[in-house]
C-alpha cells in the first residue's frame, strides 16, 4: 500500500512539471503494424550525425518514409538532426532516454525514462510520440502499464535485423529479405557507434523488397 501511494504520489507531482506531456492520446488510434502489402522500416538509438543523415538521403532517394525510434539523450546532443527527420517526413518515437533495461529500474527511474523522452523530442519538434519501444525488446506489464499510463503506447522491437552484430552487410540484407512479408515491422539501427554496415545494406533491402512486390508504411503515427 505505501509503495502504491508512493508511486502514485510521484507520478502527480512530476506530472504537474510537463503539463504538455500528460494529455492522453488515444491509443486505439495509434497504428503499431505496417499497412496490408506494406513493411515498415524503423531505427533505434538514434539520432547520430554520421549514420542518420546518410539514412535519410537513402530513404529520400526511394520515396520510402520510415519510424525512428529515438533515445532521448541523443536527440538532445543533435536537435538539428531530430529536426531534418520531422522535415523529411519521417515518425518520431521514443525509445527511453538513456536505453536502459526498464524492467530492472524502480518507479522513479522508470518515469524518467518514460517521461524525459517525450519532453526532449516535443521541445524540439512541438510534437510528442505517440509510441515507445521499450529498450532489449524486454517489457513486463508494470513497465507496459506505466508506459500507457502517459498516454503512449508501448512496442515491441519487431523482427531483429541483428545489424548491430556488424555481421557484413550481404548477410544483413539476406536476413531482412529472408523474413520480409506484409506486416512486417523490420528493427534497424541509425544511432550510436558502427552503423556502415546498416547504412550500406539499405538501399539492397529497400529494392529487395520492391521486388517481392512489397511496399512501405509508418508505424505509431497516430
């Protein structure tokens, strides 16, 4: 009972700090799987100033509009970067603010990495995410209820492309073209150290699933 007052004793009083943050957002009209005979391509851990431009180009040259799933640390160090994601069309999503396991932090800790993310990227694009993915693709029903509870909904990481093993870029492409189908949510990487390979592999991916006829929607844009 004291932990449950506490908590929720908390998440008031923070709360009245981003008053912007706390209007609910209806969850059922947010869209966590591609369109019919569509993928959706997203990126975690992002923003990076090296990998995510280069994204973007490659995402602009094919007319292909992804989701990125930013760690709110990073999009605080390049606010510029955020921006040109939003100018070009692309989803903005949070994927915490320091990517920790949530699974393994008390309440207060867990309210920071939920809540902090959603101001960082509102104060820089005057829009809030409507979707978290939860860092590890490793959730429980607390971590899932606290995230619905700020009026987000919370994801799961998708099919794992791996590109962050760096396994050589045909290996990457093989695996996504492999396991790429209509509905198909494909986990890719823009954000901190050695994403080449990703960048590289994704013109091959992209024109690979062209060919199977496939094509290519947004997730969590409301």
């Amino acid at each position: 009972m004291k932990n449950g007052f506490f908590q929720r004793s908390l998440w008031i009083i923070l709360g009245c700090l981003f008053p912007l943050l706390v209007s609910a957002t209806n969850l059922n009209d947010v869209r966590k799987t591609p369109l019919k005979g569509t993928v959706a391509l997203t990126f975690d851990d992002g923003p990076s100033p090296i990998y995510t431009p280069q994204i973007l180009a490659i995402l602009k040259k094919y007319h292909v509009k992804a989701t990125f799933f930013m760690v709110g640390v990073n999009a605080q160090k390049y606010p510029d970067v955020v921006r040109q994601v939003l100018a070009e069309g692309h989803a903005i999503n949070s994927h915490s603010l320091t990517h920790p396991m949530l699974t393994k932090l008390n309440d207060k800790q867990l309210y920071r990495e939920i809540v902090m993310p959603q101001k960082i990227i509102y104060d820089i694009t005057g829009k809030k995410p409507v979707c978290l993915r939860y860092p590890f693709g490793m959730s429980n029903e607390h971590v899932r209820a606290a995230i619905r509870a700020e009026g987000i909904m919370p994801v799961p990481m998708g099919f794992n492309s791996f590109d962050y093993n760096r396994p050589g870029v045909q290996k990457i492409v093989s695996w996504v073209l492999k396991n790429s189908y209509s509905g198909q949510v494909i986990l890719l990487h823009d954000g901190y150290d050695k994403r080449q390979q990703t960048v590289d592999a994704l013109p091959a991916i992209i024109e690979g699933i062209q060919k199977k006829g496939l094509g290519f929607s947004q997730i969590c844009v409301g």
